[in-house]
C-alpha cells in the first residue's frame, strides 16, 4: 500500500429503505522494503485462451485453450526421454496431452512402454500415467505439471498367498487374502478362481490386499484347487495356483 488515504464506507439498508452508514478512515503507510515481484520470461508463452503445442525432440505436450487461469510462462524442456514441465503448483483446470514418438524401439519393447509421472525430491518414484499406444505415438493426459519420463515395466506382478499355503487346511477360517504387488505400471485386473468357477476376491488397494469371503459359500468342495491370475497395465502377467481343504 502506498501513502495515499483513503475514506471507507459501508451502508446498509433495509426492506423499509432506512439506512445506515459507517466510515472507515484509511491512512496507507509506503513500504520501501517491499521488493518489486518480477515475472520469469521464457521462450514459452501460454495465452489463456488459445490453445498451444510445445514440442522438442520426440516429444509433445498440447495445452486446450482455457487449460490455464491466466497467461503464463512455462519452463519446457525435453532431455532424452524425461519431459520437463514447468512446477506442479500451478493449478489448471482440464487436462492436457503429452505425446512421445516410440518409433526408435524395437517393436518387442513398445508394448511395454508407459508415461510415468516423476515423484519425490530426487525424482526416484515412478507413478503409472495411463497411457494409449496407437502406431509409434505413445499418449498419456494428465491435469499436473511435472516432469515426466517413458518408462518400461517388464516384470510381472507378484502374488503372495497370506494366511495358506499349499496342501493346508482352511475349515476354521473365513478369510483367503492374498497379497499382490506391481513395483512400475500397477495392478490392472485380476481373476481367481476355484475348481475352475470364478469366485469374488475383493481388492484392497491401499493394503494390496485380495480376499475372498467364505460365507459367500461359493466354495463347497473338501478338496479345493485355487488359481490367481493377475495383470499390469502393460500386459504382463503372473499365476498362483495351490490347493487348500475345507470341510
């Protein structure tokens, strides 16, 4: 605030019409240590209003128009595969698309390519982004800016059996709870099934944790032979099978 003053007044005023009014004085008091805020300038320019691509590279990152509350100027760089997008703060309001041209893989490599966001202040943590695969162009839209990076996901899932083992004896339990664990892409589906007919395994995600409830009595033989077959978001898969007794 400058050093200006300043009267200010409120009134209020009934159905009736009668009023009343309140001034308020205002005396401004100048600030010299206040320092001027100065806007970074980079070569990429947003308007609100218009939509925009940025491009480098093999990358490209397309802004709908009214993506942004306001203009602003974007950091925008492109390293290898790791897209830099300016900092996550800024809030937005619809999403964008990020496009990576794939066509330098191998063709056995592509389908196991996925966006990742990178998290945590030494960028070490992946984050699966969904993403679409159509010819050489991998496609993922997101509503954060960030940096981002391709990421390959090979491995499959893990499943760990948690309260059995093969061959054990289940007649006191209510509960069948398997764990499952996907360390790149994440857990897409997931099928059990028993003596060959599909069963209800419901999935905790915050625990990682399926389960299946016994009293759906669903599962009525003595004998029982259990098969788990769970997927990642790029296709790779994993089996469990054992065989547990109720009676």
């Amino acid at each position: 605030m400058d050093s200006t003053s300043y009267v200010y007044k409120i009134k209020v005023q009934d159905y009736k019409e009668n009023d009343v009014v309140i001034k308020i004085p205002i005396r401004g008091k100048l600030n010299k240590d206040l320092e001027p805020t100065f806007v970074k300038t980079t070569p990429y320019f947003i308007t609100y209003n218009q939509p925009k691509t940025l491009s480098k590279d093999h990358v490209s990152v397309f802004f709908p128009k009214n993506t942004f509350y306001e203009d602003v100027y974007l950091d925008f760089d492109v390293s290898a595969d790791t897209l830099k997008l300016h900092k996550p703060q800024i809030p937005l309001t619809k999403n964008f698309t990020i496009n990576y041209d794939i066509g330098k893989y191998k063709d056995s490599d592509k389908n196991k390519l996925f966006i990742a966001r990178v998290n945590g202040k030494k960028k070490k943590y992946l984050s699966y982004v969904y993403s679409t695969k159509k010819g050489n162009t991998m496609t993922a839209k997101s509503k954060s800016l960030g940096q981002y990076t391709l990421a390959m996901d090979t491995e499959e899932p893990k499943i760990k059996p948690v309260n059995f083992s093969d061959g054990k004896w289940l007649s006191n339990y209510r509960y069948l709870k398997v764990r499952l664990s996907d360390d790149l892409s994440g857990i897409k589906n997931y099928r059990a099934t028993v003596n060959g007919k599909w069963i209800l395994m419901e999935f905790d995600a915050k625990k990682q944790m399926l389960t299946h409830d016994f009293n759906d009595k669903v599962v009525t033989d003595t004998k029982n032979n259990l098969k788990i077959i769970v997927t990642d978001y790029v296709g790779n898969s994993a089996t469990v099978e054992a065989t547990f007794f109720r009676k």
